[in-house]
C-alpha cells in the first residue's frame, strides 16, 4: 500500500508514477498543483522515477512523497527519501516547496513527519545536505533536531552534511 501521511495541516503521499509523468510532461490538466509546483527539485525527483521505470515501487515504506495542502489538496512540494537505508540504518532525506508556500512552517512539518515515519521503519539515523547559504533550510533541520555533521564536496560544489540520530 502506498505511503500516505498525515500531518495537522498536509497530506504526504508516495509520488505515484503517473503523477511523476505529469510532473515530467508538465502536464497540469485534471490536476490540483500550486501555480510555481512542481519546483525544480520535484521535476528531478519525477526524471529518477521515470527512469526507474518498472523498477520503481509506490509501495516502498521509504521513497519520495508528494507534499499537499491537507485543506486544499493542492500540491506544493516533495519530501521523502533518496534512497534505501545504508547498511548501517543511515537514510538520506531532501525536500523542497514551491515558492508560495514557504514560510508557513510546512517544511519543518512535512520533515518532523517522514522523521517519525523513519524511526517507525528501523532507520537509525536520518541525513541531510544542504547548501552553505541555504539558511532557511538550516532552519528547518534544527528545527527537526538535525545537527551538522561536517561538509562533503560534490560535483556541484560544498554541501553542508546534517545529521538526526534516531536510536
């Protein structure tokens, strides 16, 4: 069964395939979408779905999540999971939100959420990166308990590494 959570104010639920093909095709029609969603970040989201291809699972526990208004149902950003959990339990978690929702709080209510529904799924520690001036991000992962664990350099340039032990 697919993921579906829950929260005071969103509903999280998987990113289905064929939402991930609107997504790609910016397809908006029958659809309940933020004027500016999807972001950037979910259109990346929705390529790797896509190029998953039958290997991709909506009933994974762990995977990306589609982020709605709960009293709307309007979508407006992503949250979830980048992969499965590394052999020692450690789950690597991104999110995003469309422009016009931001500074309302969903972001720390949509992470404290997938947060929880880790730690109810094994996962001994939950990870993060961001970009050093992303301060807005930084933001939102203390607030969900997130401590920065170092830096780490990638292609595209220095990424803050933050860290949530669950166990």
């Amino acid at each position: 069964m697919p993921t579906r959570i829950v929260t005071a104010r969103l509903v999280l639920e998987a990113l289905t395939t064929a939402e991930a093909a609107a997504i790609r095709a910016d397809d908006r029609s029958g659809r309940s979408w933020a004027d500016d969603y999807p972001t950037e970040g979910d259109r990346v989201v929705a390529a790797v779905v896509g190029e998953a291809g039958d290997h991709y699972d909506e009933g994974t526990a762990l995977g990306p999540l589609q982020i709605r208004l709960g009293s709307t149902g309007e979508a407006v950003g992503g949250v979830g999971f980048l992969s499965a959990p590394d052999p020692d339990g450690v789950v690597e978690v991104g999110y995003g939100l469309a422009d016009s929702v931001q500074g309302n709080g969903y972001a720390t209510e949509a992470l404290s959420a997938v947060v929880g529904w880790a730690v109810a799924h094994g996962v001994v520690a939950v990870e993060a990166m961001t970009a050093p001036d992303n301060v807005p991000s930084h933001r939102v992962l203390e607030r969900c308990g997130f401590e920065r664990a170092g830096e780490i350099d990638t292609d595209e340039g220095r990424l803050l590494r933050w860290l949530r032990r669950l166990r």
